[in-house]
C-alpha cells in the first residue's frame, strides 16, 4: 500500500508543469497575433498636394510610435530606395505614442518632388509607457511600408518648366507666363460691397513690341503709351491736363476697370 508521501513524489512534477504553464504568459507578455497595416488615401499626387496615410494596429496588443515623427519618406532613385527624412522635426524626441489595438492613426503628408515614393513606419511592442523611445525599454520593433505611390509635377510646375524653356518671365504667384521681352502688369478692379471694400486684381503680359511709340515697358506698363478717351464733365480727375491720346493704326485702346475708368485710361494693344 502506498504511503501518502509517495503520492506526493509522484504528483509534484505534474503540479510543477501546471503552475509554470499559468505563470509564463504572465512573465513573458501576451503572445502578439495580427498585423500593422499602413496605408495612403491614393495612389496618385501632385506635388504639394496633401495627402494622408493611415497606419492601422490590428494586432491584439498596444503599439507605439516615436513621440516626434511618425514616419519617414522614401525616394525611389535610380531603383533604389533613398530615406528623405521623417515627417516631422522636432527638438525633443518626446514620449512614445501608444496605438491600442483595433484602432488607426490618420496624419496627413506633402510630396514636394515627383518621382515614386513610400512611406515607412517604425512600430515598437512591449514598451514602458510615459518614456521617451530612447528609454522606453521595449521588445521588439519592427518596420512597415506603404505601397508605392507616384507624384506628378502639378499644373503650376509644369507651366514654370514650359515657361524656362521658351526663356519667359514667369510669375509663380498668378502661374502665368509672359514671353521672352515682356513682362507681366497688374491691373486691378476696386469697389465697395455692402458690408466691405474689395479689390479684385488681373494679370496681363505687356510685351515691348505691344509699345506703339516705341519706348520700353517700365513696371507700370509700356512708358508713354496710354490712351486716354475723355474724363466725367461733371467731376473732372486731378489728371485731366494730360491730353486725350488716340493709339496708332492697328491699335486698339482697352478700357481700364475701377479707377483706371473713371479717369479715363486704357492701354493700346494690337488688333
């Protein structure tokens, strides 16, 4: 007959087996399952567009991010991937981001360059809460991508480019381009609405050659050059001196808006 210190030499090792069962996920953290996913709202930008990308945790465990950047952009460059530096600097590195499982981290980005591009995250598991990166202690980290995505130069851009070629004065403000010996005037509109005054501006190229005596274009147009068509009888402008100028054969005299109306000025462009 067996002696009840027997049992206990023959149970302890399973009891044993038992407890270190319960107490290793207790000691070596919850076993991760699922995945990052980071993804961009398209697939396509022009360049200084904004776009966001998304990085999705659905993993069953928290994730975290560095406190400063979120991600880093890469250039594909002659075939090879070309790190062009984070999203976002910062003079502290800042405490980690933690990203709950089943949750998504929206932040939006710029493409300055055309080419094809990605986005990289850094995510790191297991880490102290409340701690820079640098001091966070944690288990592992690990590295995801969006797929590839192009940039296109956007309109603007290209009319600079088409502009450079033809050797034009192109003005990046308006994105207008006037060509080679001209350069661009501002002609603007003012009035007064009901609750504001507001002036509405235009852009036009005035070239040298557009000069019909033959003088050179200053920063107000062509010098000498104006036509004038009379002033109001009843309140003549300060300017009236000047005599009523018709433009030359082939010349049309274009009307001014706002002031450039009421006192009578226009512009002699060719027919």
């Amino acid at each position: 007959m067996q002696t009840s210190d027997a049992k206990k030499r023959r149970t302890t090792p399973w009891t044993l087996i038992a407890l270190v069962a319960l107490t290793l996920p207790l000691v070596m953290g919850a076993q991760r399952c699922g995945n990052m996913r980071a993804v961009t709202d398209a697939g396509e930008y022009e360049t200084g567009q904004t776009g966001y990308t998304t990085l999705f945790n659905e993993t069953n465990v928290t994730a975290y991010l560095p406190g400063c950047a979120t991600f880093n952009y890469e250039h594909l460059v002659s075939g090879t991937w070309r790190d062009m530096g984070p999203n976002r600097y910062c003079v502290w590195e800042g405490y980690v981001q933690p990203l709950r499982k089943d949750t998504s981290l929206r932040t939006p980005f710029t493409i300055g360059n055309a080419g094809t591009w990605r986005l990289r995250y850094s995510v790191s598991f297991g880490c102290t809460e409340g701690q820079p990166m640098s001091r966070a202690n944690c288990d592992s980290t690990e590295t995801y991508y969006t797929s590839d995505f192009g940039a296109e130069l956007d309109a603007c851009s290209l009319a600079e480019i088409e502009c450079d070629e033809m050797d034009g004065v192109f003005n990046p403000e308006t994105c207008t381009c006037c060509r080679p010996g001209a350069h661009e005037v501002q002609e603007c509109e003012f009035g007064r609405g009901s609750t504001f005054d507001y002036m509405a501006c235009e852009c036009h190229c005035v070239y040298n050659s557009d000069c019909p005596f033959g003088q050179e274009c200053d920063d107000e147009g062509c010098v000498d050059s104006e036509c004038h068509w009379g002033y109001p009888a009843d309140e003549p402008p300060a300017n009236q001196t000047i005599p009523p100028r018709e433009c030359p054969e082939d010349y049309n005299c274009m009307m001014g808006d706002g002031v450039d109306m009421y006192h009578g000025n226009g512009w002699c462009e060719p027919d």
